[in-house]
C-alpha cells in the first residue's frame, strides 16, 4: 500500500508518502516557526493563512520526491483533530479535494495516533506495548494490545510536558519554541534547585506539571526581589531534571505492571537529549524493548500520518466527503 499523509494541525505543513507502513518515500515539512516567533507562540490565524500558501507546493514536493505517480497511491489519508481549528480545515480540505479529484479513498487521523505510529517507521510494534506520549498538548501512557487498540492509563491533569518546557522557557526569555532551547541550555548546566517532582497518589499513572512552573516562577522571582543572580543554565537543568525523573519513573513502573514487550516514545518532547538519555539508562538491562524514534520523526510531520493512516487503510475504515476538522478529537 502506498498512503499519502497530510498533516497540518499546528504550524507544521507537511506531506509525505509512506510505502506499506513503514517505508518513507518522501517526507516534506514546511516549518512556520520564524513567523511565530516575535509572538513568543503560535498564533492560530497566521498558521492558518501559512497552511494555505504552503499546501500546494509541499503536496507537489511529496509527489515529486517519492517519484511516484498518482495511480501509484491508494488513499489519502489527513489529521482531522486534534489542533487548531483552522489549520486543521486546511489540511483536511486539502485532502477531501484531492481524494475527490483522484478518487482515492479518504482517511482521518488522530494527531497522537500519528505520533504513535511515528514508531513503526523504523522498527516493527511489539504488543502489547506501552506508548509514552510527551507533546506540546498531550502528555500521557498508553497500553496497546493490538493496533489502533488505546488503553489510556494515565495523563496530565494540567499542563502538558511541552507546554510546561514552553512556558519555562519564556521565564527564562528564551525564544519559541522553548523546549529545544532548555534542552540545549541544560546541558550547560547543573541540577542545583530542588524543585519538586509530581508523584501524585500511589500507584498513579498521572502527570502534573502545574505545581513545577510555579516553583520555577517562585524561585525566579525570589532571585529578583533578593538581586541574586541565578544561572539560568542551572535552572533549565534543574527544571528537565524534574520533568524528566517523574516521565521516567512512572513509565517505567507501568511498563512492569503491565508486563510489556515494549515501550515507545511519541511527540515533540520525544525529541530531548536528557528524557531519550534517562530512558535509555532506565530500560538497559531490562526484558523490555526501548525504542525512540529518530529526532525529526518526534516533532509533527505528515510521514507518521501515512503510517497511522496505512492501518486504517488495512481496516476499510473511510470517510466520507463531508469529513470535517474536530479540534477536540479523542483516541478511542
Ligand atoms: P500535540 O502533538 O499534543 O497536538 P504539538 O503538535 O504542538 O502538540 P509536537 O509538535 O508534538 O506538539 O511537539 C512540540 C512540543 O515539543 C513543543 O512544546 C516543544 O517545545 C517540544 N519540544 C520539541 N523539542 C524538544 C526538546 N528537545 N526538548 C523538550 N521539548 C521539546
Ligand atoms: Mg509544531
Ligand atoms: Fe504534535
């Protein structure tokens, strides 16, 4: 099967065409991060008008690189939700004009779905497996017994992993998007700040990252108001190593009381030096499989749409023309 992906959720413009699920034949992102930048953050109309200026040229780049003609693609396949409403609208009209157009089948994807199956790409599923997924919305765990089979055993009940690493960021005046910049600066730093780790209650899988950015904001601000000068290197530092000890710890242990052959690492936040490193250190010299996609497959990108979308393919699971964007999607 030959899927063409398109993903424009956020402020990624991206096509990619994807052999039998796992083979990439092209994987085009267009990035708007310059032109959110001065604003500290995406903003949703500038995204939107950027999805519609890029869409053409990055489809016609997909098709291009691939080297693949259209008899060549069996179904179109876009994320539907979750995201920005009107980047969404781009994406999936984008591709109910061409399944139209082509007459090729149409299929919706879950955004978290996509970056689940980011995995497969390079290194086949295991079931059951445990998805840990880290992004700028999401921050959960997740147990798969089957494909497109989602067990949600826990999640944030506030800020996401990505959100949190952003909004640090922004304390520390460094520029959108924050979480590679912290990642960067807290390798030149040391975990000095004792700030605290959200364990919740025994036994739970749930994050909570709220409690951590007002520590970072108290001790900031403390700083200030005392005119003693904090290394903000150390601050990054200490704030990953927080972040980093609970995603570990909690991913870890689920991934023993589930007894799992697997554990995968999806979204952005996928992308950090010391959560991948943290890992890695944790899983060595365990049953249990580790596996973490390479860094430009944890950040959106339209290839693991194909691979999400190659599934359903499998499972006849289409839509029909009038398929619209759902900002608020859930993963069953
Ligand atoms: P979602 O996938 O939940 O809808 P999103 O698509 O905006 O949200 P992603 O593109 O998956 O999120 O990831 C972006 C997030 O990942 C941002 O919050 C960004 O700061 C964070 N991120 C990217 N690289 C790193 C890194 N090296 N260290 C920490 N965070 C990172
Ligand atoms: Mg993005
Ligand atoms: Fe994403």
């Amino acid at each position: 099967t030959m899927i063409l992906g398109i993903e424009t959720s956020c402020d990624e413009t991206a096509a990619s065409i994807v052999k039998n699920g796992r083979e990439i034949l092209s994987n085009v992102v267009a990035s708007q991060i310059e032109s959110h930048k001065r604003f500290g953050g995406v903003v949703p109309e500038i995204a939107s008008r950027h999805h519609v200026e890029q869409m053409t040229m990055v489809l016609e780049e997909a098709v291009n690189q691939a080297d693949v003609t259209w008899e060549d693609i069996d179904a179109i396949a876009v994320t539907e939700g979750p995201g920005l409403v009107g980047a969404l609208l781009v994406g999936v009209n984008a591709a109910k004009a061409l399944a139209f157009a082509k007459n090729k089948p149409l299929i919706g994807v879950h955004h978290i779905a996509g970056h689940i199956y980011a995995n497969r790409l390079e290194n086949e599923f295991a079931f059951p497996l445990l998805a840990l997924i880290v992004s700028g919305g999401h921050t959960e765990l997740v147990i798969m017994k089957d494909h497109y089979d989602y067990e949600l055993i826990g999640e944030t009940r506030d800020d996401a992993a990505g959100e949190a690493y952003d909004k640090v960021a922004r304390m520390l005046k460094l520029p959108y998007p924050g979480g590679p910049q912290i990642d960067r600066l807290s390798a030149e730093g040391k975990d000095t700040i004792d700030f605290p780790r959200a364990w919740l209650e025994e036994g739970s899988y749930d994050f909570s990252f709220s409690g951590l950015k007002s520590a970072v904001i108290n001790t900031l601000h403390n700083a200030e108001q005392r005119r003693e000068t904090l290394n903000p290197a150390d601050v990054a530092a200490s704030f990953q190593q927080s972040v980093i000890d609970v995603l570990t710890e909690k991913t870890y242990r689920a991934a023993q009381e589930y007894k799992v052959k697997q554990v995968i690492v999806a979204g952005g936040v996928a992308a950090n030096k010391g959560l991948r490193q943290s890992l890695k250190n944790r899983f060595n010299h365990t049953d249990t499989e580790l596996y973490i996609p390479p860094i430009h497959l944890c950040t959106d990108n339209a290839a693991m749409i194909a691979a999400a979308g190659t599934i359903l393919y499998e499972k006849e699971k289409f839509k029909a023309l009038d398929l619209n964007a759902n900002p608020s999607l859930m993963l069953e």
